[in-house]
C-alpha cells in the first residue's frame, strides 16, 4: 500500500511539471547500495538504449508550430542487481504494467528522461516495464501530447517538415547516463501505420544524438527523435496559389487592356490606375488572410512571400507603366510616337512573360 | 528578305544565342564547383573511414599487447593451463565485451591451433592456419600486426601479438577481435554517417563460422548478391542506396543516389585482410542535399536571368530598330508615295522628334512638298513632240 502509494506520488509529480514528461527516479537521493541507486555495475556512464514510435499524429499546428500525436518511448538498460532465476519468468521476462509498474518503477533506478519539447500537459501517459533474467530492463512510456517542434517553410508547398520529439536526459551528465540507439532501436522508431491527415504524408522516423547544456558546465545526452512529414502540395495550391497567381494577372491586365494607333494610347490612363489600385487592395486583402490561416508563411522566406512580393512589384511595374505611358507619354515627348509604340508593344509581352517566368521559378526553386 | 522582320531576328537571335552560351558555362562553372565540394565530402568520408579503422586496428592491437604482456597471463599459457587462463582474463574479457565492443579473444599454439578463446571457452583445439593466415605470420615472424579479418563469430578488427614465456621463448600468440558495430556507429554519431558492412557469404559459410554467428545475419533480407549485411546503422535506409550492382562493381565507388527522397553521396569501399584478399565492402552515405538543393536552385536562377537578359536586350533591339528608324522610315515612305501622287497637303509630322538622320529625310520631303510647281502648259510642251 505505501510503495503504491509513493510510486503514485513520484508519477503524479512528474506529470504536474509543465513542459516535461519526466520519469519517475529517486537515484540522487538514494544510496548507492539502493536499487534505486545508478547501476554502475557495468561502468560509466550507464547505456540507455532507446527508439520512438508514433503511434498517432492526430493533427499539425501550423501556426502555433506544434503537433498532437501518441508516441512509445522504449528506453532499455541493464542493471546486473535485478538478475534473477529463469524459472521465476516462463515466458521470459517480468512484466509489469500501469500501477504495477509505476509501483515498481520506484523500487528500482529508471532513467530521468524528459520528453523536452512537450507543450504543455500530457493529456495521457501510461508505462509498462520488463525484467529479464539477466538484468536488463525495458521501460515503455506512451504519451498522448501536444509538442513543439520548428517549421521551415522555405520550400513551401514542396516543403518536408519533421516532427520531433526532444529526448534528454535530465539529471545524469552524459559521463554518467549516455543515451544510444542501434539498429533495432531504429527498427522500432517507426512511423504511424496510417494517417488521418489529409495534406500530409508520413516518411520516415530518424534519430540524432544531441548534448544538451545542463547545469554547472555540464553536458546532457539527448537524442533528436524526427517523423518526416511531406506536405501534399496539391491542398494548398488550390487554396493559396491558385488566387495567389490569379492576382499577378491584375497588373498585367491594366497593360493589356489598353491599346496604341500610332503612337496614342486609347484608353484613359485613370481608368487603368482603378483597376491597378483595385488589384493592390486584393493582393493585400488575400496577404492578411494567408497570414491569419499560415501563420508561419509570414514570418520568414518562402515561396508564398515571395509571390507576394512579385505581386507587389507587379503591380508598382503597372502603376509606373501607367504614369509613364498612358498618363504623361514620356517616351513620346522624348523619343517620338514611334518609340512610345514600340515601348508599348514590348512591355506588352515582356512583362507578363517575365513575372510569370519568375513566378515559375520560385516554385522550381521551391522544388530543387 | 524584308529588313523590318529579319534584322530584330537576327539581332535578337545573337542575343539570345550569347546569354544563353553565357549562362550554360556559368551554370558549367557553379556545377564544377558544387562537384569539387562534393567531391571533397567523398575524400573526408574516405578519409575517416581510414583514419577510424586504423585506429580501431591500434586499439585492438594495443588492448591485445597489454594482455599479453601480463605475467600471469603468460605464465598460464607457458603451463598450458587452460582454467588458470580463463580465470585470469575471463573477468576482463567481459568488461572488454559489455563496454569497449571487444567481440573475441583467443590464445593460439604455432602455427594457429587454438588454444582458448575467452569468447567461446568451450572451443578449442582446432588449427586455423587456412584461414587465419596473419595468425600463422604473427608465430612465423614474431612481431605483432593488426588487420580486418573473418573469424569465430563474424569479421572484427583484430590485433594479434607474439607471446613469450618468462624466459623469453616464443610460446604462441594472443589476438583480440574488436566488432565493426561500435566503430560504425561511432561514426555515425560523430559524422553523421550512415553506414553498413558487407561480408562475402561464400567466405562466412565455406568456413563454416556461421555457427558462432547471430542466426538472423544469414537471412534473405540481409542477402545482397553474394554479400550479406553484416552490420549497418540504418538498414532501411542503406539498403535502398547500396544495392547488388554496386557492390558487384569496382572495389573502390561513389556515387550518389537518392534514398527517401534525400540525396546522398555513397563512398563503397572494399575491406582486405592482411594477406590482401577482399572479405567484404563497406558503405557509408552522407546527405548531400544541402549541395544538390543548392545546384538546383542555382540553375533555376541562372536560367530566369538568362531568360531576362535575353528580353531586355530584346525590347532595346525592336525600341530602336523599329521605334527610332523602321516606323518613321514606314512613315516617311508613305509621305513621299503620297507627294509623287501629287498630294502635297500632309507635312512630315513631329518631324523635331525624330533622329538626325531621319530628320534630313523629313526637311528633303519638306523642300520637295512646298517646292513652286511648273505649269501644266510648259511641262506638256516639253514633253510633247
């Protein structure tokens, strides 16, 4: 009754400290003797050996730069002081789970390990826990939460973001706990077997291991834990690119609508500035809701912003073109009607065949 | 040939055939570059490669001097006492084995008879001189070598020594195998590397060593023509960028190939033992796509300002052909096809507006329109008969 209550306690704590998911482990205070103690019976520092799967990423937040998924974390070690007979375990090891487990889990030593990035509260975690004869122990945390990881939207819609959970080790310093994964670690850092997402595809999970910078000069071990998430650009050209490129076509429509007999413009050049300012207020109307919807896009460059900005040059390129040309006929008053004719028919086709080609390029540059 | 239409033509195709020759030997130059760069990225991954199984050799040679060398040690092989031996280093073997990825131990009789092996106690006995030729050179010699080698239970990197008693005889030798697992991936965490090792499966089954190997090793989706995956840091991956062609190839290959929609440039290298026979390869990837990423980029951009250099130099040929001289000399013809049918009503307009050498044009037509007319009469007499 008291162990359980005690191993309530410890997991209570740990659930109840925002922005971490800490293990219960009681080694700092316990003796060395204890079992709760580092197992140092194989040396410095104590191997963790450890793989992620996602079991479920239930939704992406742009926006907020976080996502809500079901992850396993394994962490495995030996602790010689926990061998036992094979006959105490037919089917090969002991296994505990839930209470029974977190009741264990404050008997013996388990790593400090944090789930870093999480933001917030878990909303559920549950453990599980196996003894081998030999002494080695595997400790299984799933963990429903929401967590932080960094967007780059540079290559947007072509872009692969990675999803990542942060695997520190809290308290020991990478002299005394190094976290490592090997090939069947790897083999179980799976991706989801399906997706309820939409504009996304799931690839592949891939580790990284990171120190982190822990009290008193000390290094951590981590490891990186990363889901590559490919974007399904078809969504987003419909609701982005579409009306984005759309747009473009406002300035160049102010050049095309009007036309020259010998050297004078037909159509008065006010007119035209309507339907350039007309196109101003649509490309800033259609950057405040990208904004609102995506708001990563507007925080750095991508693809989106600078399609924004062909916009917005385009359209500079129209209203001087309509002052220089259709307004004030300055290249008639310097180089004649011939001249003015000739400018007009080259910008005619040069400039939507040069915003377009550049429109273009960002998008193949957004796919290289 | 129509002047009006073939002379923008040909000016603008020039043009055109310029910045393009222009862009193709910049895009040239910057592909050049990014090459040299990758290719310096092929030479650092050989480079580490070699410089990390070197020392992995040292260590395993220095571990093997330094056991060799204990009194104790030498004085139970001396006696050839087997439990005395295996009580002296079975402790260490151990330790050896858990932390520092030591995978064999064995004690050897001239030529190569086993005499223990810390790892498989049980065994022993057995001549090795077939196949464990630096064993056999290390007696003949009686100095110490290191090489990369198949034995008891799979390939390690070995360190073998010469043992003598306490009188300085020669009695046999001492080798110590270290696994590939641990040096692998160590270079993986400390490169990022991603890695694998291939061992000739006739060599692994004709000496039949596949009964101290792990079982799982020898399975079809290890099997890559006549190599089987001995150890790699990340088999899905791998096994998508090496595949039976590669490893058939030449005993040294790069190249680069895409593997979950990464790039990664792949340096296949062929292991030898110390007789020089090839026992396996080994593949090591890194990501190129930072570089590729940056040679893609690069030929979008190169190819947009190409395409603006030509339309702009396009734009200034047709404003000045056609606007300063075509138009206006269109526009002059009509005026004069108009006075030699007698219409003298319509002056050269904005004249002021056009070029110098148009302008002479311009006040000719001028002086020929308002020129006094000769009469009818007179003209009619002179032409008359």
């Amino acid at each position: 009754m008291r162990s359980r209550f005690l191993a309530g306690l410890v997991l209570s704590f740990a659930l109840v400290v925002p922005g971490y998911a800490e293990l219960a482990e009681a080694a700092a205070a316990a003796p060395p003797d204890s079992l709760r103690s580092l197992p140092v019976g194989k040396g410095l520092p104590v191997v963790v050996r450890m793989g992620l799967r996602y079991v479920e990423v239930a939704s992406i937040d742009e926006t907020e730069a976080a996502y809500t998924a079901t992850v396993d974390l394994r962490l495995r070690w030996q602790d010689l002081r926990l061998q036992y007979p094979p006959e105490s375990a037919p089917q090969g090891f002991l296994e505990f789970r839930e209470e029974t487990a977190a009741a264990k889990m404050a008997e013996i030593w388990t790593p400090a390990i944090s789930l870093s990035n999480l933001s917030g509260e878990p909303s559920q975690q549950t453990h599980g826990l196996r003894i081998f004869p030999d002494g080695r122990v595997e400790m299984m945390l799933r963990t429903t939460a929401t967590f932080e990881t960094p967007f780059e939207v540079e290559r947007f819609p072509f872009d692969r973001q990675r999803l990542q959970v942060e695997v520190v080790s809290r308290r020991e310093s990478v002299q005394r706990l190094s976290l490592e994964f090997e090939q069947d670690d790897l083999d179980f850092s799976r991706a989801p077997d399906s997706s309820e997402l939409r504009d996304w595809a799931p690839g592949v999970v891939s580790l990284k291991r990171d120190f982190v910078n822990g009290w008193y000069g000390e290094d951590l071990s981590g490891v990186t834990v990363s889901l590559a998430m490919q974007r399904r650009a078809g969504s987003s050209a419909a609701l982005i690119f579409i009306p984005l490129l759309a747009s473009l076509l406002i300035p160049l429509l102010a050049i095309w609508m009007n036309r020259v007999e010998e050297g004078e413009f037909q159509i008065e050049a006010f007119e035209l500035a309507n339907v350039i300012v007309g196109g101003l207020f649509a490309v800033i109307a259609l950057n405040f809701t990208l904004n609102a919807e995506y708001g990563t896009l507007g925080t750095s460059d991508n693809t989106v912003r600078r399609l924004f900005a062909l916009n917005y040059l385009a359209l500079a390129l129209s209203l001087i073109v309509n002052l220089t040309l259709f307004r004030f006929n300055l290249p008639m008053r310097w180089f004649g009607r011939y001249v003015q004719e000739q400018v007009f028919l080259f910008l005619s086709w040069a400039v939507p065949l040069l915003v377009l080609a550049t429109a273009v390029a960002f998008l193949l540059v957004a796919m290289a | 040939m129509k002047f009006q239409r073939s002379a923008p033509r040909v000016l603008i195709f020039s043009v055109a055939v310029v910045v393009i020759g222009m862009a193709v030997l910049s895009n040239r130059l910057f592909s050049g570059l990014t090459s040299a760069v990758e290719q310096d990225q092929f030479e650092l991954i050989r480079a580490l490669w070699s410089f990390n199984l070197t020392a992995a050799e040292n260590r395993a040679l220095e571990r093997a001097e330094m056991i060799a060398a204990l009194p104790a040690v030498r004085e139970a092989f001396a006696a050839r006492d087997r439990e005395g031996l295996l009580a002296q280093c079975a402790e260490m073997f151990k330790r050896q084995k858990e932390r520092y990825g030591v995978d064999q131990a064995q004690f050897h009789f001239p030529p190569a008879v086993s005499f223990l092996r810390l790892h498989a106690p049980e065994q022993h006995g057995d001549h090795q001189d077939q196949f464990r030729p630096m064993v056999v050179a290390v007696n003949r010699d009686l100095f110490s070598r290191k090489e990369s080698a198949i034995a008891g239970t799979g390939p390690a990197i070995f360190g073998v020594t010469p043992m003598t008693d306490a009188a300085g005889r020669h009695i046999g030798s001492f080798e110590l195998g270290m696994n590939f697992g641990p040096l692998l991936h160590a270079l993986k965490a400390a490169y990022r590397l991603e890695m694998a090792l291939f061992i000739e499966e006739q060599a692994l089954r004709q000496l039949m060593f596949a009964e101290g190997l792990d079982p799982d090793v020898l399975t079809e989706q290890n099997r890559r023509g006549k190599y089987i995956k001995f150890h790699s840091t990340n088999w899905a991956l791998m096994k998508e960028l090496v595949s039976e062609g590669d490893l058939s190839g030449p005993a040294e290959a790069q190249y680069i190939r895409s593997a979950q929609d990464v790039p990664y440039g792949v340096v296949l290298l062929t292991l030898y033992n110390n007789a020089g026979n090839p026992i396996g390869k080994v593949a090591m990837a890194r990501d190129f796509s930072s570089s590729r990423a940056a040679a893609g980029r690069s030929l979008v951009w190169q190819g947009l300002l190409a395409l603006s250099g030509i339309v702009l130099l396009a734009g200034v040929i047709l404003i000045v052909v056609r606007g300063l001289l075509l138009r206006p000399l269109e526009m002059l013809s009509q005026q004069f096809v108009k006075l030699a049918e007698g219409r003298r009503d319509q002056p050269v307009a904005e004249a002021e507006t056009l070029c110098d050498e148009m302008q002479a044009l311009a006040q000719a037509h001028e002086r020929l329109r308002t020129k006094p007319q000769p009469f009818a009469a007179d003209t009619d007499k002179e032409v008359s008969p």
